[in-house]
C-alpha cells in the first residue's frame, strides 16, 4: 500500500465518520434545541407550504431525515454520502430563499463538496475493498495455489 492509497483511506474514514455524526447531531438537535433556540426560522415559507403541519412539525421531520441520513452513511456511504449532499442542496436552496443567511448556505455548499467527495472515494475501488469484510482473508485466498 502505498502513500497515496493511506492517504485516500484515511480521508475516506474521516469524511465518512463526519458525515455520520454531523446529520445525526443535526437531526437530534431539531428536537433539543441546543445550538439554536428557533430552528424554525431557517425554513423557507416554500419549504414549509410543501411539508405537512406547521414549521415546528416540520423541523421534526427534518430532524428525524437527518438522523436516518447519518446512519445511512455509516452502514452504506456510497448511498448516504448522495443522500446527504442532496440533503445539503436542498438546504442550500431553502437558505437563498429565506434571505439573510448566505454565509450558511456557502458553509452547507462546502459541506456538499465534502459529501460529493466521500461518495467519489466510497465509488472507488477504496470504497469497494473498505466494505470486504478483511485485506487479510482477501490475500489469503488470492493466495491460495489453483489447480
């Protein structure tokens, strides 16, 4: 194994421990209210007309979303990674619309990049052999002589 390849693991294993905590803090934090008093006022009159109930119910749908993403990542990031970065893009949006958090909605573009790029790594041959059950029962087989 080479540099590189230690490198793009380690990145691989960070990113996907990130994208497991953050949405899953963020999820459970919707029914806490611990790093906001009023999440409801990051919700766009849009967004809210499209959920059902007012915008508290609707922050508790968001908040149960974000917790089923973050567990999605750490049992299968190649899927969770996609759901989060378009979790992320539809926050984006609904940030635009509300007006008055731009710096949120460029810090969340961030964070999508991020969720673009541990579904690039868990694509990859990386993320194929990350979810073997073992590199040692792997060469062990490939290993084993053929007849």
């Amino acid at each position: 194994m080479n540099d590189s390849t230690t490198a793009a693991r380690q990145a691989f294993l960070m990113l996907r421990i990130a994208f497991t905590v953050a949405p899953i803090l963020f999820g459970l934090d919707k029914f806490a209210n611990v790093l906001t008093d009023d999440w409801t006022k990051y919700l766009s009159s849009e967004f809210n007309s499209l959920i059902p109930g007012n915008a508290d119910t609707a922050m508790s749908i968001v908040g149960v979303i974000e917790v089923v993403a973050g567990v999605v990542v750490a049992v299968a990031p190649r899927y969770g990674s996609v759901l989060v970065a378009g979790w992320l893009g539809g926050i984006i949006v609904n940030l635009l619309l509300v007006g008055g958090y731009g710096d949120i909605a460029l810090r969340d573009f961030g964070l999508m990049l991020g969720a673009l790029t541990l579904a690039r790594l868990a694509w990859s041959e990386l993320g194929a052999r990350a979810a073997t059950p073992s590199r040692a029962a792997g060469s062990r087989l490939s290993a084993a002589p053929t007849r």
